[in-house]
C-alpha cells in the first residue's frame, strides 16, 4: 500500500503568498459573509428585540472560523498531515456540522423564536460543535505537528 500523499507534497507548487492570501480570505470572508446576508434578510431590529438571537448568528460565524481556521494552520504549518485528513474535516465540518448547525438557525430565525432559554440552549449547541474541533485541532497538531518543519520555503 502507497503512503499517503502529506498536505506539503499536495501543495508543494503552491505559493506561500497564495496560501496565506487564501487563508485570510476564507477567514473572514466566509463567516462574514453568512453572518451579514442573515442580517441583511432580517434587518437590525429583528436582532436587537432578542439579543440571544444574534448570539446564535455570531455563533455559527464561529464556528465556521475555527474551521477555516484549522484547516489552513494546517496547510500552512503541518504539511506532514495526509491531504485525506483535511478533506474529511472539511466534508465533515462543513457538510456535518454546518448542516446542521445552519438547519438549526434557520428554523429557529424562521419560526421567530423568542424565549431566550431556547436560543441559549441552541448556542450552548453550536458552542460544543467549536469544542469538538478545537479538541481535533489539538489532536491534528499533536500527531502531525512538531519537529520544526514547516515545508514551507524560507
């Protein structure tokens, strides 16, 4: 069986420039983005009568913050970790968790919930999503990381 093929081999032609310009991007435009077309569609006061509301908005925002953000520390400084690794964090953090989590808000921003209990104990759900995959991150530079090698050109 072939080892597998390592993030560095993967984007070996890859600028460093390109990688961190990416980086950024997706850093804060993706959660930016969900984040102001939902308060576009809604509108200020829709947020503002029921705090926890935009707690929940900021919340998903997050959440798909600490993805993006796993996913290019590890381009960027863990290039020993398989390409097949990242790819399944994406599929299962973007399409697993992000499903759900954006199923989650949209029913709760369409129905209108306004019982703050409700929209805590939905945060309090999105909140453990983030933990999960801070505590991946943690395994992901655990096993992948150290030895000083970023791959990266000096």
């Amino acid at each position: 069986m072939a080892p597998l093929t390592t993030i560095g081999e993967s984007l070996a032609h890859v600028s460093c420039l390109n990688m961190w310009t990416m980086a950024v991007i997706a850093q804060v435009y993706c959660p930016g983005g969900i984040t102001l077309s939902v308060l576009y569609v809604f509108g200020p006061s829709f947020f503002i009568s029921v705090p926890w509301r935009l707690t929940l908005l900021l919340s998903w925002g997050a959440y798909l913050s600490v993805l993006f953000l796993i996913r290019f520390h590890a381009v960027l400084f863990l290039p020993r970790t398989p390409v097949v690794v990242v790819q399944r964090l994406m599929s299962f953090g973007a399409w697993g968790g992000g499903l759900v989590i954006g199923t989650m808000e949209s029913v709760v921003f369409a129905v209108q919930v306004d019982d703050r209990r409700v929209l805590a104990g939905c945060t309090g759900g999105v909140a453990m999503f983030i933990v999960a995959l801070v505590a991946f991150w943690a395994w992901l530079a655990r096993t992948y990381g150290g030895g000083g090698d970023t791959g990266l050109p000096r």
